[in-house]
C-alpha cells in the first residue's frame, strides 16, 4: 500500500497518527460497528496517551456507534484505561495466538468494557487451558500468508468447547491459506466450516455493520 501511495501507509510501517481521519465517524450517520484502527495498534508505545484521548473524545461523541479496539500491547491498554473511563459504545480485546501471550486475557477481564473479546488470529499453536472468566467472545482464525503456519482442528476445538462451558460466545472466523487437510489454497476456498458448521456468534448490537 506504501508504493500504491495510500495516503494512510505512504510512512511504511512507521507508527504514524492520522489526526485528519478523527472526524470521519461523525460524518457517519447511520449507526455502524467500526473497527479502530485495523491495520493497526492504538496501543503501541508511540502512540501518546494525548492520541488516545482524541480516538475516546470522539468514540464518546459518537454514541449512535459501536467500536472495536483489539491490541497486542494489553499492559498498555489497562494503563491507560487505569485513570480513564471506557467509553460505554467501545468493545475492547486482545490478540492471544500462542500461550506465552495468554497472561493479556489477564489484562482485559478486569477492565469494565461492555465487550471483552479473545482475537485468536492467527492461531499457531495450541493455547492449552484458558480462563475465560468476563470474556464476552472468542474469535479464532488461521492465518491468511504466503508463508502460512497450518492451525490444527483440535487446537480450535478445545477452545470452542471451553467458550461453551465458561459461557463466552465462539466465532470461527476462517482456516486461513492452509485448510484442515493441509493444502494451502485461497482463503475463500478453504472457507470457515468447522466440522461441516459455521460457527458466527456474536455479542447483539442492533445496527447495521461495517467492518475495516
């Protein structure tokens, strides 16, 4: 996208804040699920906490919206959320791929968001046993790369059956390039059944939706 000249990425992958496109939400009338920063981490290191109270300002203006803020850096976000409330319209999770990352669910179910989701995209290994007390919803998904890492079947299956018992909502998003029988093909061939089923839940919000 940087030699496309995308006017977001023309920086590569330098942490850069696009204070141009903390208005677009207000000029979206209809209500709509908006993904923060989705290329992105609000919560990276470079990104100021002055940054981040300008994105709440306007999530908080927004009311008619419902938005998505996943991160990787959970230390982060709990410290910043620490001396600051959650917008009430603001779903808030975490990336957990592998085990060595589970202490971030640790992070997050503490933290008084509305929504409290798991993003276990892509999931590489197997995460073992997961307490999933306050997690609202898990997603899991493979990964989508040339050079793609296989995600094995009982590796999501354990952690749908542990969603089911502990109450949290399972979506599976996708296999990703490399399907159950281990070819790797597109992503829409491969698709997202799970055992024959789809499995799409999710937290209600009564609006219409926009992903990205």
């Amino acid at each position: 996208m940087q030699k496309n000249g995308v006017k977001k990425y023309v920086n590569g992958f330098t942490v850069t804040m696009h204070e141009y496109a903390l208005n677009m939400p207000r000029l979206l009338h209809e209500p709509s699920f908006i993904f923060v920063c989705s290329m992105a981490d609000l919560f990276h290191k470079d990104v100021p906490f002055e940054f981040i109270d300008k994105v709440t300002d306007v999530i908080r203006s927004t009311p008619w919206h419902t938005y998505q803020i996943l991160t990787k850096r959970a230390e982060r976000m709990a410290e910043y959320f620490a001396t600051r409330a959650i917008p009430t319209n603001t779903w808030l999770g975490v990336s957990v791929e592998v085990p060595s990352v589970k202490y971030r669910i640790d992070c997050l179910r503490n933290l008084p968001a509305s929504i409290r989701f798991l993003s276990c995209e892509p999931l590489v290994e197997d995460l073992g046993t997961l307490d999933l007390t306050n997690i609202d919803w898990v997603i899991v998904g493979g990964e989508h790369a040339i050079n793609a890492r296989p995600m094995k079947e009982e590796w999501i299956l354990s952690i749908k059956e542990q969603a089911d018992k502990q109450g949290a909502l399972f979506f599976f998003k996708q296999w990703g390039s490399i399907g159950r029988d281990g070819v790797y093909r597109s992503v829409e061939r491969n698709g997202s059944e799970l055992q024959g089923k789809t499995y799409k839940a999710m937290p209600a919000v009564n609006r219409h939706t926009l992903f990205g």
